[in-house]
C-alpha cells in the first residue's frame, strides 16, 4: 500500500533536521584555481544557496549528496554523519538518502516515463520493464498527472512535464533530503512561476527538508526559510537577501 501525505509525515517526523556542512575543496583547471570553502549549519526545512554563475552552488550541493568528495570537512544530516574526513568518513552517495534534481533533470533518453520514475527502485543495470506495473511509480504518476504521457519518452515530453518526472524519480525512493539544482531553469516563464507553486506544496506535503541553489530572486522568495549567499566560494552574509525571503 502506498502512503498517504499523512502517513508519509509520521515517516518522517520531523523537516527541521539539521544540515551541517563545513568543508574545502580545491578545483585546479588551465583556466584557474577554485577553491570552495563553505561553511554553515540550519535547521530550516527549506533552504536556498543563493549566488552569481561559479560561486560554488552547485560543488556544495554535489558534496551534500556525496557526488563530489570535498579535500577536508565535515557534514551531517539529522546527527547522522555523511563526511568527516579526520575520522575517515565519507558515505556513498546510494547511502546518504538524498535525491538529487539535475538541472537538464538527467532522464534517460531511451526509458519512458514510467521506468524513469522506477529506474531508482531497480538493483543493478536492468532497466524497468516498459509496461511493468510498480505500486510507488503508479502512485506519483498519478500524483503528478503523468498518466497520459506514462508511455512517452523525454524527447516527447514539455518542459514542466520533464520537470514532474524528474521529480517523481527522485521522490519514489523516499528520501531523507531533497537536493535541487536550479530546478526553474529551464522553464518560461509562466511555467516556471506554476511549478514553483507545485514544488512548495508538494515539498510542504511530504515534510521533506530541501536544499535549492539559484540565481534567481524570486525562487530566493519562494523557498528562502534560510538563505544562504555564495560569493567565489565562500558563504556571505547578507541581510537583505533574508529580507527578501520573508516577503
């Protein structure tokens, strides 16, 4: 039986983990040398990374998720430590819990939209069959009104509806965090204003902490609970961008 919104929260009891991340990474390319040293703690079930293209969002989400390994530093999630590097510790990201939304959302170009949602749900490489019947992947088709598009694949699907599946995917393992890397991008501009409307409710339904990174300043609006300003890899403080959030 799949949970109800209700049942889902009793599952996770509580969004107001808190998220402690402290770490340094040192990226050297022909180019230039990028060093990201980030640090900060919360305990808002929604924040925003907030700052200009290459100021290190994006590498501080990746390290959240164990996508990328920082030189040194610590994270923790709900007490549960995911990296500390003194001790040793740097879990995988299969075993951190956190789904993570690319920005071009990484579907599967050859999988319809039913065994994108289920690929997660699967051990190994074997794909989902095409027309294979799943209980938690029905359920978020229906949750997202992905019912007449189940059998479309991502070439054949609008941008909001690439969105929604991507998401699906991402929450039919029931993760501890959700992880999104500017997940408006690619949207117009009506839509995008929609599926910020969709992503709140939905994200306020299921109690489920979320870390979104952005440029923009009206998702910093939507989502901003605790904001958090990067500036050529380092955190900034900045009142005004709180200021803005409680809008």
């Amino acid at each position: 039986r799949i949970e109800s919104a209700d049942a889902h929260r009793k599952s996770h009891p509580s969004t107001h983990m808190t998220l402690s991340v402290a770490i340094r990474k040192t990226l050297v390319t022909r180019e230039r040398r990028f060093t990201l040293d980030v640090s900060f703690e919360t305990n808002c079930s929604r924040v925003v990374l907030f700052g200009p293209s290459g100021a290190g969002k994006t590498l501080t989400l990746q390290a959240i998720a164990g996508l990328l390994s920082p030189d040194d530093g610590v994270i923790s999630l709900a007490g549960r430590t995911l990296l500390d590097s003194a001790r040793g510790i740097d879990l995988p990201a299969r075993q951190r819990g956190a789904a993570y939304l690319f920005q071009d959302y990484a579907l599967f170009p050859h999988l319809n939209v039913r065994q994108n949602i289920g690929f997660s749900l699967r051990r190994g490489w074997l794909n989902p069959g095409a027309r294979q019947a799943h209980e938690a992947v029905d359920y978020w088709i229906d949750a997202f009104a992905l019912g007449s598009v189940a059998g479309n694949y991502p070439a054949q699907l609008s941008g909001g509806q690439k969105q929604r599946v991507a998401l699906a995917r991402a929450l039919v393992s029931q993760p501890s965090m959700l992880l999104l890397d500017e997940p408006f991008a690619a949207l117009d501009a009506g839509m995008r204003e929609r599926t910020r409307h969709e992503l709140a409710e939905l994200q306020a339904r299921l109690d489920i902490p979320m870390v979104l990174i952005t440029h923009d300043a009206a998702d910093v609006a939507a989502f901003g609970d605790q904001v958090i300003r990067l500036l050529d890899g380092k955190v900034e403080d900045n009142p005004s961008l709180h200021a803005l959030a409680a809008r």
